[in-house]
C-alpha cells in the first residue's frame, strides 16, 4: 500500500526526488504520512482540497481488503 501512496505522489510532484512516505502502523489503523518539498505542497492538497481528498480515497478503498484503516497525512 506504501507503493501505490509513493506512486501517486510521485506523479504530481515538481520534485519526486524529495518526495518520502513513510508508514506508521497501529492495532486497527496505518497511517501514512507524505512529505513533499514546500514548493510541491500546493500541488498535493490541490484547489480546496480536492487532490488530498482524492488520494485519501483511493488509498481507503484500496485498504478495504486488509481490514484496517488508512489515513493519509500530508506533512511539511
């Protein structure tokens, strides 16, 4: 699942080089949280949102089958 969050990423960022996804894992959760250089920030959250909201829905849907929930974090 840190693959496909790295991939997508990585595709819309300026700078990819500077992109790391790092995994944080709990009882019933994974968190991952995506740093990206400040330049690329904007193009990660995307206009009010919409580009976080829609990697943060593909990521749960996809963790749909190990039965845990994700959350995505989007750090600076």
């Amino acid at each position: 699942m840190k693959e496909l969050v790295e991939y997508l990423v990585k595709a819309l960022v300026d700078n990819p080089e500077q992109a790391r996804v790092t995994e944080v894992e709990g009882e019933q959760s994974v968190i991952y949280e995506v740093r990206v250089a400040p330049e690329d920030m904007g193009k990660i959250i995307g206009k009010q949102g919409r580009i976080a909201k829609a990697i943060r829905t593909i990521v749960r849907a996809a963790c749909v089958k190990n039965g845990k929930k994700a959350i995505v974090e989007i750090l600076e």
